[in-house]
C-alpha cells in the first residue's frame, strides 16, 4: 500500500477529505506524515485524531526549499519504508511467484488462473472486518486454504536458495521454525519468517491501518539494523527460490508426462 505525506495548513479541511477516504478504502493508501508550515494550526489536532503524525517546521528556518524537503523524506522513515518493501517481496515470493508455478504445473493453466483470480480477490476485496466483511470474508478465507501448502513450501525453498547464495541458513531455520506462525495470516509469516532469518533482521510488529494501530509481534531477531541494500537482497532470494521452484516443478512435471506415457 502506498504511504502518503499530506500537506496542509490551517484547518485542515483538504487533509481531513484525504485521510477519511483512504481510510474508507476510496483511495488506496495510508496517510502516514502531516507536514505543516504553521505551529498551532488546527490541522495539527485533525492529524492526531487520525493517528497520523505531524511534521511543523517553520520555512525560514531551512536555507532552501531542498533542505525542507529532504527533512520531510527522512521523517517518512526510512527504516520503515525498507522494511515494508522487503516484508512484501518475502510474503510475495509464495502468493505472486511460486504459488502459481506450482498450480500451473498441477493442472496447467485453467487452475493457475483460476488461483490467481482467487488471489487477485483476496488483494481487492480481502477484507476481513466491517464494513467490508461481507464482500471479503470469502476471498480471504479461500487464499489462506489455496496458500496453505504453496506458503510452506515457499518457505522450504527460499531456505535452499539462501544457503546457495551464502546466507546464514541455519538462522532462517530457527526463526522459520519459532516464528513461522507469527502472523494473523495463517501463511504470511511462513516465508517472512525465513527472509528475516536469513538476512539476520527483525520484520512486522505494530502497524497503523484506517487510524487505529494495531498490536503485532515482531518476526526474527535484529542482529543488525536494516538498511536500503536489503531490499535487492531480499529480491534475489525471491529469484532463486522461483527458480528452484521452477526446476522442480518442472522435473515433477516431467516425471508424471514420462509415466503416463509408459
């Protein structure tokens, strides 16, 4: 999901507008900063009330408007930002990349289509409390059962892939293994639990969503601070895992064509 800076003076009005209708699902995004040039501003209260935080900084005090700026990119945390984005490569390694190969090579295309419109539902409509349960539970629910098996194996292979690429192996065992199940998705933990691992990083804990922040445990243990590099890292065990998968999805293949042909 994108992450929205708003900015904003006064009272507020045109920040309120946004922040409601992301939190509405109108816009597809989370407002996440509030950056305002005036101390005081009523604005600054509508932002709290949203749990948003608040950036307010007074122009004269930066020498150029490209200082100012680069102050407003580094509140946006960028920690945060690198951790999102190698928390979404690892739980896409399974639901985007291997799952499909996987139900491809079970039952060719009609099957690898039919997962990834039920996986494509689970990403537009997969709500799972009010006002959108309705429409939502059963995409969901139907991922979590299509990504059952697929989740775990994507797991097995992102270890192999990182003990070929000289990751420490042994340390996304133990946490795939301890903290595979940390996660409100039955499968989403499996593979961030083996990425964190291997990469020696702590992924997930709280979260903000629609205003409200939301209590999770953390995934993997921080030998070190995470840092931009990271997010190529983590892509590069999504690739040799996929392609580990794809080998051995596609020797099975072969193996049942070579038998029924006997």
């Amino acid at each position: 999901m994108r992450r929205l800076a708003v900015f904003a003076s006064g009272s507020g009005t045109n920040f309120e507008a946004i922040a409601t209708a992301c939190e509405r699902g109108e816009i597809p995004a989370r407002v996440v900063l509030m950056v305002c040039d005036k101390p005081g501003a009523k604005v600054v209260e509508r932002a709290a009330a949203h749990g948003v935080g608040a950036f307010v900084f007074a122009p004269k005090q930066y020498a150029s408007k490209a200082d100012y700026e680069r102050e407003i990119v580094a509140r946006l945390d960028a920690a945060g930002v690198t951790r999102a984005a190698v928390e979404t490569v690892a739980e896409n390694t399974s639901d985007g990349v291997i799952a499909p190969l996987l139900y491809l090579a079970l039952g060719g295309a009609p099957l690898g289509f039919f997962y990834k419109a039920v996986n494509t539902m689970d990403s537009m409509l997969g709500y799972v409390e009010p006002p959108y349960k309705n429409i939502g539970l059963v995409p969901a629910k139907a991922d979590d059962v299509l990504n059952f098996i697929p989740a775990r194996l994507s797991a097995l292979f992102l270890l192999a892939a990182g003990a070929i690429l000289g990751l420490d192996a042994k340390n996304g065992w133990r946490i795939f293994r301890r903290d595979r199940y940390r996660h409100a998705s039955p499968n989403s933990a499996q593979t961030e639990s083996v990425c964190a691992g291997l990469l020696g990083l702590r992924l997930a804990g709280d979260a903000w969503y629609h205003g409200v922040l939301h209590k999770k445990p953390y995934i993997g243990d921080e030998r070190r601070a995470i840092e931009p590099d990271d997010i190529p890292r983590a892509c590069r065990l999504m690739t040799a895992a996929a392609i580990l998968a794809l080998l051995a999805c596609a020797g099975v293949k072969a193996l049942c064509i070579f038998l029924c042909n006997r």
